[in-house]
C-alpha cells in the first residue's frame, strides 16, 4: 500500500488548468492522496511552476487550427517526459498521441470522457450538410473505440459514455461532474439574502444556441414584460467567436437591449459567489446533440447553493431536478413555460426556497464530488495494484 501511496501521476488535457473538474476536483483528491501530481494544460502562465500542492506545466493557447495540433502533439510529449507511474488524460484530440505515450512508457493510462464527441465534434464543427456529419460521427466513433480500447482504462461522465467499453471488457469508472463540497460551501440562506435575490434569475456556463443562449434573450424579454424588476444576470462565457456573434447579433435588436445583464465570466472559488446571487437558475438547454443524455454540472452548482433550477424537460433534468423536487421542468423550446415557471417561483417566495432547500439536501448527501473521489480512489488503486 505504501508503494500506491507515492505513486507519481500525470494529467493532461487541452483544457485550462484551472478547470474546476480537472484541478480542484481530480488534481487535489491525488493530492490529498500524498501523491505527486503534475497538471499539463492551457495557462495563461507559461512553464513550470507549483500551485496548491501541483505541479503544473503550462501552455500557451494555440491561435491557429494547425497551432491546436503542435499543442496537442507538445503535451503529450511532455507528459511522455514525466516518466510517471500511471497518466489521465482528458479530451479526445489527445487520445491518439496519449496511446503512444502509453506504449513508449509502458505505464497505465486512463481516457477520461467528457462529452459525446461523436456527436459533439460534428455538431460544432461541420456544416448541416447530409451526409457528412453523419459520416463525421462514424469515423469519430471508430477512432475512440479502437484507441480506447488500447487505453483499456476508462473514465465517463455519464454511463452512456463508458457502457460500450464496459462491453468490450475495459475497465471503467463513473465520474459523475458533481460539484465539491469544499469550493461549493452549501450556506443557510437567510431572509435577509433570500430578499436580495429572490427576484434574481441567473445562468451560469457556456452560451451557445444548443444550450439555450438565444431562447435565453427570449425567456428574459418576455418575462421582464410581464415583471420589469425581475433581473437576469448572464456570466460571460463563448468558447468560440461563431458563438458570440450568434448572440450578441441578436442582442444588437432593439427589442432585446438590456433584457440581461452580461457578469464576467469566473471559475474556481469565485463560482459559488456568482451561484449565489440568484434566486431562480436557469438551464434552457435545448433537445439536440448530446445534450439529450449529458447531465449539466452547473445543476450541482446550482444546488449547493439552494437555487432552485428551471430546466428543460430532458432525461437528466427529470432524473437530478425533477426526482429530487428541485425545480421546475418545461418544454426545451416553449418560452412561455419558462416565464410561467420564472414568475410562479417568484410570486411564491416559499415554494421556491422549499425547493432550493431540496437541492441543497440532495446535493450534500448524493451529488457532491467527495462520493465520486471515493470511488476513483479506489479505481486508481486497482489499477496500480496490477502494476506491482
């Protein structure tokens, strides 16, 4: 066991270090663990430096399309350099140089899934013209179960995403993106403060059309129509230029000035602070892509903090917001259904906070990351254990 304890662990991924799933929740349960853990990823700091107990690697952002393809192909090679006793690499642009680190270091190495890249990748990055999404998806497909199975260690969000490695005989483990505990301190929500928010309606996370960014403007338009001192306060969070100009193209019409107010986006121990100024949480993602089975981490987010959520009817709203009577759940597409729900938590300042109550409780004793550390420890060790 002593020789588990001291094991040296590299992660890498093309996300930022800082990434609260990556660094603060996977990073520091090694960590605390008395493992040596080192984090190579995007930085605005560049190098090598120490943060938190880590040793963090980073890399500066490529700007080009060939620039993402040397940046993958360099942090692999550095995390190659290492020479670790197990590796955890996250997204799946690494997936075919993390095979080769695994083989050039003989050591174990875990592909942890995300999102539906099948679907995803083709999605955002294609045109809507048949069949070459469709073709797309297949060959997306192909290549991450022919490479996972090389991994052989596999690690998924939801359980669709790890079901077909199961099957091909991997060894597999949920990590479920739940908030932790430890950055997401749930609070007592006093009178006072439920007062200053109550009438606040707030959206944390990515805007883009699939999650609901325009249908957002719409929902906020129509609801400050019928109460103009309901307020929507949006963070400020585009992972490309096409989402933005969607937006903010809309934003630009006058029926539309002011409807929301824009918050900078913030990660980290900041988060919580944003998640808590509002007294109704919005979640309009819309039936398409993945996002019909991918569960959103910010509903945990949400719940730690005794928001109650308004949400799409979809699978993983009904079966995190609905089971737990959290929320509110309407049609992806109808926006009437989300100002009704808006306007009924408002005009019932208990109903709503009997349910941000409900959240918090279940996302204390079933939805925080200390239940997933739990079992990913555990994964670790029977890993390493065929190591000795």
């Amino acid at each position: 066991m002593d020789k588990i304890k001291k094991i040296k662990i590299c992660v890498f991924t093309i996300h930022p270090v800082k990434d609260l799933r990556i660094f603060n929740r996977q990073c520091h349960s090694f960590v605390k663990q008395g493992w040596k853990v080192t984090l190579i990823g995007i930085s605005e700091k560049e190098g090598e430096y120490y943060d938190d107990g880590v040793k963090v690697i980073g890399i500066k952002k490529w700007k080009s399309g060939w620039g993402r393809v040397k940046t993958v192909f360099r942090i692999a090679y550095l995390a190659y350099k290492q020479k670790s006793d197990i590796y955890h690499f996250h997204d799946f642009d690494l997936l075919i140089p993390a095979v080769f680190v695994k083989f050039f270091s003989c050591k174990p190495i875990i592909y942890d899934i995300h999102e539906f890249y099948r679907i995803n990748i083709p999605y955002r990055r294609l045109p809507n013209i048949w069949p070459l999404r469709q073709i797309a998806s297949v060959f997306i497909w192909l290549i991450e179960t022919f490479f996972g199975l090389l991994c052989r260690n596999i690690s998924g969000v939801c359980e669709e995403l790890i079901r077909r490695f199961e099957k091909l005989g991997c060894r597999t483990i949920l990590t479920t993106n739940f908030a932790s505990i430890k950055d997401f301190v749930p609070i007592e929500i006093s009178d006072e403060l439920w007062e200053q928010r109550h009438k606040k309606v707030i959206h944390t996370g990515t805007l883009d059309p699939s999650r609901g960014s325009l249908i957002l403007l719409d929902i906020a338009k129509e609801t400050r129509k019928r109460c103009p001192d309901i307020e929507f306060y949006v963070t400020r969070r585009f992972l490309s230029s096409f989402q933005e100009e969607t937006m903010m193209k809309k934003m630009s019409s006058e029926e539309y000035k002011d409807v929301i107010r824009f918050i900078p986006h913030v990660s980290g121990k900041e988060l919580p602070q944003v998640v808590r100024q509002g007294g109704i949480a919005l979640s309009p993602i819309q039936d398409v892509g993945q996002y019909q089975i991918a569960i959103p981490a910010k509903f945990f987010e949400y719940m730690s903090q005794a928001v109650p959520i308004i949400a799409s009817d979809l699978p993983p709203s009904r079966k995190f917001v609905g089971s737990e009577g959290c929320g509110i759940l309407v049609k992806t597409d109808v926006v009437e259904q989300y100002v009704d729900a808006i306007i009924r938590l408002v005009d019932n300042p208990e109903l709503a906070r009997e349910m941000g109550r409900k959240g918090q409780r279940a996302f204390v004793e079933k939805y925080n990351w200390s239940i997933v550390e739990k079992r990913l420890l555990t994964f670790y060790d029977s890993i390493m254990k065929k190591q000795i």
